[in-house]
C-alpha cells in the first residue's frame, strides 16, 4: 500500500464552505494528507473544479475518484479502492 500523499488527494472548496472545514477536519483526523484548493483564490483550482462537472462544494478527488459534500462512508471505500493508507 502506498502512503497518502497530496498529489493523490485534492480537497476543492471556498472561503466561506461550512461542509468544506467539516471535510478538511475529517480529512486530518483520518491523518490523509491532501491539496487544497480555494476556488475563490485559485483561478487554475477553479477552472480544474469547473471540468470535473460539478457547481456545488467541496469536492474531493482521491486519485480520480471524485466525492461531491461530505459522505465518510465514500471517502473510506475510496482510500480502500486506490489502496491509500489511513490511520
């Protein structure tokens, strides 16, 4: 299994996305490390947000597997399905 790494996991999110820190806090409990992305200061993070077809936040794609909100249980299988290490 290889070890968590940013590259692997980009976190897209906002200034002001509530379910966003939600996430980020699951996310560093979890001891996954991962790019953040702030669409709001990012035109590049925005435009790559904008081609994965989604208009709402966060959004996190774990090596191509893309979650849209906050759902735990999808973000475990996906982990467990690209063979990334979790705490």
């Amino acid at each position: 299994m290889e070890a968590l790494s940013a590259k692997n996991v980009k976190l897209y999110t906002d200034t002001l996305c509530p379910i966003c820190k939600l996430l980020e806090k699951f996310l560093l409990d979890k001891g996954v490390r991962y790019e953040k992305i702030n669409i709001d200061e990012d035109p590049q993070g925005k435009e790559a947000f904008l081609k994965l077809g989604y208009d709402n936040l966060p959004v996190l794609d774990i090596d191509g597997i893309t979650i849209l909100g906050f759902n735990p249980d999808a973000i475990e299988n996906a982990l467990k399905k690209k063979g990334l290490n979790q705490r």
